[in-house]
C-alpha cells in the first residue's frame, strides 16, 4: 500500500503515479491511416480557449496512434473524444496530460506551450490538469476528506478544510467526510476522486472512460451528476469514452476519432444529425443506407420518392447522381403489406421494452432497421410495406464507384 509521503508534490494532478493509476491502461495502438477522405476541424482562435491541441501525432513501435489532431476547448466547455477501441481518443487524452511525449505538433495550456515547440515538454505533475481514472484511484486508509484535500497538502490547514467542505458540499457529500473508501457505492466513489481532482482548482480537468466502471443503471444518474458538478464548478473538461449516447448526452461538443484521426468535431445534434462521413453516421448509432437517384427535385429510392430539399445540401448539380440517404431507425416505419407487391420482408426482430427493433430486407435494395413503439407489433417473416416517417432533414453521401460511400451533408 503506497504511503500519502509517496506521493507529495503532486498536487496538481490526480495523475499522481502513473504506476498506480495506469495498471490495466493498454495503450492504443491505432493502425497508420490510410489516405482515406477525412474531416478535420483546425484548432479555434477563440479568445476564451484553455487548452489547444495543434497538429499532434504520437506513434508507438512504428504505428501512429494519434495523426495530427487538432483541437482546442474553450472556457468552461466539456469535450468529449468518443470513438472505438484503439482509435487513439485515450493516448490524445495521455499526451494533454502529459504522461506522454508528443512526436509532433503542440498542445498550449492557457497560452503557454506545455509540450511541442523546441522540445519543450511540462511534465504531467507540474501541469496544471487534473484527471478522473476509470479506477479512481482512492486512497484506503484515507478518509472520503482527507482524499479529497491530499492534493492541497502546501495549503494552509484552514484553507484545506474549507475547500475540501466546499466540494464536499458541491458532490453532494457532506455527511461522507468521515467515511472511507470501502464504505462507499461505485457512484459515490466516483463523486469523491471527481471532487479530489477539483481541489486544486486544475485549469483543465480530464476524464478518461469515467463510467465504465459502474453498472448500467447507474450510468445515465451518474452522467447527469457529474455534468451538473463541472458545470456548478465552472470547469474546462475533455471526456473520453467509446459510450455514444454518453458522449451525446453529457458534452457541449463531440470530437469523434478514427484511426489517430478527428473525423468530426462540433455539437452533439450538429455530429448525429449532419454527419461528414459514412464511418461517424454509422458509428454514432443504429445508421441504414437507402440508395437512390436524384431526379430534378425528388430523389427516388427503394420505399418512394423525397424531395430534394429534404436532404441537406443537395443542390440541382447533382442531379442523376446516385446517392445514399442516411436514415435512422425512428425515421422508418413498417406495416403488414397491403397487396402482393410488398417492399420487403421481416427478417430480424428485437424487443426492447419500450419499442421493437425490426430488420427489414428490402425486395430492391437493402436491409433497413426500424423502430416502433412496443404496441405495434410485426410478426418475423412478415411482407411489409416501408414508409420513410422523417420530418426533418436527412444526411446523404455521394456513392462512388465500388459501392462505398464518403464525403457527405
């Protein structure tokens, strides 16, 4: 058991051992990309921007974990970087926290260069970030109090005891102060290594996978909670999670990762409903493609035809180009056929509680998923009629030659 002198002077980070907090951390090793179409968002030249990551890459044993990544965080704003395993959101994480060495570009911390420019590099105990492991990292023999004021140890008792009850109050554990560690819930453990990394006041706060370590139900209460406490707190945070609807719910903006690289940054309603590319539409939830022909103002598909103005950006000049029109599950319905030309068949159902979940082989085109309430009930095998139930603007992408499918509105 490390004893509170092994770890004096690091009061800046909860990083306070890379040893003890990283076991079970495998870095991510993402494969060097290929030269595929990406969209990138430069770094903002807002005056309110704390932290600024300019064209960073990071390999490891000859593959590039993260690919010159740009991104900046303004005052006060939660980003999160959300993408699948190995994309390279974690090791972006570690390079802005300082446990790794950039091999390119910069990352400035309220202006100042912490890693980058001429070798400079701020090693992690003297930046001043604080980060929330998906292990807390809670010291047993500590009280719930004296975690939370152990980075504080260079100020005054006085002074530690009114900030530790100020957090204490602001997590919502003001009679827990005595308690220790393993009389707490996986929530509330959560809430005092939240309320420890706050204590010095970071600049930056930093949240690696901070609910994967609770149970499900717990994750949406403890999502809310911990946004409610950064927003209170007035705190600058970068999340990272692989949890889609996560990073949707609880962020200000969304930079989805691929490959070492940023595909997409900019609000979670802009991202989901606007995706730039076929890799975020699919990966931000269940995605269909329904092919079609655009014909002067309509676009003909598999289940009848839409206007063009349904689908954002479509302009005349693509007119009798193929396309592929991003729907998602709610924006389809399915219904019993009424004759014998029906548009497809019933080939997957799912019940979900609330709603059903339904995979529909199309008799010209593909498979299409569809959401209905649980008391509209289609039999498996079933010939079905597909109507398209959007009201809104629709994503599309243009088809290339082999099929796929890139770029996009």
């Amino acid at each position: 058991m490390a004893s509170e002198n092994d770890y004096t002077g690091r009061a800046r980070t909860t990083a306070v051992d890379e040893s003890l907090v990283a076991d079970g951390h495998e870095r991510e090793h993402a494969k060097a990309p290929e030269a595929t179409a990406t969209t990138t968002t430069a770094a903002e030249t807002a005056d309110d921007v704390v932290l600024e990551v300019a064209g960073v890459s990071k390999s490891f044993g000859g593959e590039r974990a993260v690919d010159d990544v740009s991104i900046s965080v303004r005052d006060g704003e939660l980003l999160t970087l959300v993408g699948p395993s190995g994309c390279g959101k974690t090791t972006t994480l570690r390079l802005i926290a300082g446990l790794d060495r950039p091999d390119a570009g910069e990352i400035r911390l309220d202006g100042k260069c912490v890693a980058g420019a001429d070798g400079q590099f701020v090693p992690a105990e003297d930046r001043d970030v604080g980060i929330v492991f998906q292990e807390f990292a809670l010291f047993p023999h500590l009280t719930v109090a004296e975690n939370v004021g152990f980075g504080l140890a260079d100020w005054s008792a006085r002074r530690r005891r009114e900030r530790t009850a100020e957090l204490l109050e602001l997590v919502e554990l003001a009679e827990r102060g005595d308690a220790y560690p393993e009389e707490l819930s996986g929530g509330e453990k959560q809430r005092v290594a939240l309320a420890r990394s706050l204590a010095p006041n970071p600049e930056v706060l930093l949240l690696d996978e901070p609910f994967s370590n609770l149970d499900v139900g717990l994750r949406v209460e403890m999502r809310e909670e911990v946004r409610r406490i950064l927003k209170q707190a007035g705190v600058t945070a970068v999340s990272v999670t692989h949890d889609q609807e996560e990073a949707l719910s609880i962020s200000d903006r969304v930079a989805v990762v691929h490959d070492g690289r940023v595909e997409q940054l900019g609000a979670p309603e802009q991202v989901f409903q606007h995706p730039q590319s076929r890799f975020v539409a699919e990966f931000l939830g269940h995605t269909s493609f329904l092919p079609g022909v655009v014909a002067g103002e309509t676009v003909e598909t598999p289940v009848g035809s839409l206007e063009r103005r349904q689908l954002h950006g479509l302009t005349a000049a693509y007119d009798g180009s193929e396309v592929d029109v991003m729907v998602r599950p709610d924006d389809m319905r399915v219904r019993p056929a009424a004759g014998s030309d029906p548009d497809g068949t019933v080939v997957y159902r799912r019940y979900l509680g609330p709603t059903v979940m339904y995979r529909v082989a199309l008799e010209d085109g593909p498979v299409i998923e569809a959401t209905h309430n649980h008391a509209e009930d289609v039999s498996l095998d079933t010939p079905v009629d597909v109507d398209l139930a959007a009201d809104h603007e629709l994503a599309w992408f243009p088809k290339t030659e082999d099929g796929d499918t890139s770029g996009g509105a």
